[in-house]
C-alpha cells in the first residue's frame, strides 16, 4: 500500500507472516466469528477471562495481509488488560480508523502501525475486523455476566 510509512508496513507484513497469539483456545471464555465480505476476510477470535481480565487470547483465520496483521497486533496489545481496558482500546482503534483522534500507541501497542489505513476507506473494515469481532464477544459476555449465566 503505497502512501504507509515504510516502517509501519514492515511491521504490518511482519504480523502479517508471523501472526501472534494464532490458533484457538480450548476451552474460551469467549468465542467470535467476523466476516468482512468485501473483502473476503475471515476471522475466529477466542478469549479467556478470569477475573474480568483477559489472561489469553488466539486467533485464525483467512483473508488480506491488513485483516490478519490487526488481529495479530490487537491480540498482543490486549492480553493482561482488564475488560473495561480492552473496550476503552476498542474505541480508541475505532475512532483512529475514523481519522477522529491521533493514534495512542500506549493504547495500541503495534497496531499504531495500522493508523495510515485510515487513509484508504475500502481498507477500514479489513483493519477494524477483528477490534469488531472483540467488541461483540466483550459485550455479550459481560450481558451474560450481568444475567448470572
Ligand atoms: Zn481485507
């Protein structure tokens, strides 16, 4: 993608062949499938939560080089924080893809390097979809919580 900081390509590619956190956890917390039709991108996301904090965190999936690096970045960037934390860099993501504020890179760990996407609209959907993916299974597991299921 002409136009990204060198430097922030690299690391887009580096996710991008060597994914972190990739797989699937046995028995998760919580489980999430996104799919991006416009691009053809798939994705699995499975968590752990103990104590209202996510303790692991692996994900699969198929699709472009931007799809599968941001999952990659957001699951390095998510571990150790609690749920509240996550839904707080959920958004903060969002609203950098949204060209709304400066990318924090205390808040986005390596995924800072996806801030030149916002550039390239048909590209978004591919970087938010895993940051999307989480959200869902954030929000209908802390619904859950709250029924005491
Ligand atoms: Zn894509």
């Amino acid at each position: 993608m002409a136009g990204l900081d060198d430097l922030y390509q690299q690391l887009i590619l580096d996710h991008y062949r060597r994914p972190r956190h990739c797989g699937v956890l046995d028995h998760p917390t919580i489980a999430v499938d996104q799919h991006n039709p416009l691009c053809g991108d798939e994705l699995h996301v499975t968590l752990r939560i103990d104590d209202d904090r996510v303790t692991e965190v692996a994900h699969t999936g198929d699709g472009c080089s931007i799809s599968q690096a941001s999952a990659s970045m957001m699951s390095d960037a998510i571990v150790g924080h609690t749920t509240d934390e996550v839904l707080a860099m959920i958004e903060h993501f969002r609203r950098v893809m949204h060209r709304e504020v400066a990318a924090d890179e205390d808040q986005l760990g390596d995924a800072i390097a996806l801030e030149g996407v916002a550039k390239y609209p048909v590209r978004i959907k591919c970087a938010l979809l895993s940051w999307m993916a989480l959200k869902d299974g954030l929000l209908t597991h802390m619904v859950n919580q709250q029924e005491g299921r």
